[in-house]
C-alpha cells in the first residue's frame, strides 16, 4: 500500500485506541472506588452493636452482603445513618440523604461511631 505524501499509514487501530483507553481507564476507576471486605460478623454480635446503637443513638455503618444475581464481586458502598426503626428483620436507617431499608439477613459487618450532635434536632 503506498502512502501519499505527508499522510500516516493507519493499520487500523489508531480510531480505536482512544475507545480501548476510555473503557481501560473506566475499569481502572472502578477498581479503585472498591470497597474491602470487613469482617463477616456473627448474627449475635450484630444484635450486640444494633441494641447499642439504638441505646446510645449511635451512627451506624453497615457493610451489607452480595446480592445472588450481583455480578461484582466487590461491596457495595458502606450505608451509614441512624436507626430509626426496627420491625420484622428490618432496619431503617436515617441517612443524610434518604431513608433506608436494610434486611438483618443482607448484614455482612456493621459499626458503630459516636455522633456529637443529636440527628433528631
């Protein structure tokens, strides 16, 4: 194949290198917004630290486990909030943002922080 004066030979990935970085550089990304595995705690140590951040009005931060159709095998993002209410296995924290529904099976490590300012207020 002859070139013409003052054009490159393409081979024909030139236009794709900048697709193939993107998709590389997304994935790279992700792999650093991953979350560890904690600890997988005992169903009697997560009633332990949920009745003491109920009595303390704790912040609690739970880690919650894979759902079965969930293709990542990293965690989700840590929840955090106040409990808010418990009811039937389930447990509804108060976040900044939003109120949320966690099931006590769906626990895989939760803890607790001190808050200094009352969440109520």
């Amino acid at each position: 194949m002859d070139d013409l004066p003052g054009e490159e030979f393409d081979r024909g990935i030139k236009k794709w290198g900048g697709f193939f970085l993107s998709e590389h550089s997304e994935q790279i990304e992700r792999e650093k917004q991953h979350f560890n595995w904690k600890e997988k705690m005992s169903e009697e140590h997560i009633e332990q630290i949920l009745s003491d951040a109920l009595l303390h009005q704790k912040v609690v931060i739970i880690q919650q486990k894979l759902v079965d159709d969930d293709l990542d095998p990293f965690p989700k993002k840590d929840v955090e909030g106040h409990i808010i209410g418990v009811e039937n296995g389930e447990i509804w924290l108060k976040s900044e943002e939003t109120r949320v529904k966690i099931l006590f099976t769906d626990i895989h490590h939760i803890s607790c922080r001190k808050h200094d300012a009352k969440w109520y207020m």
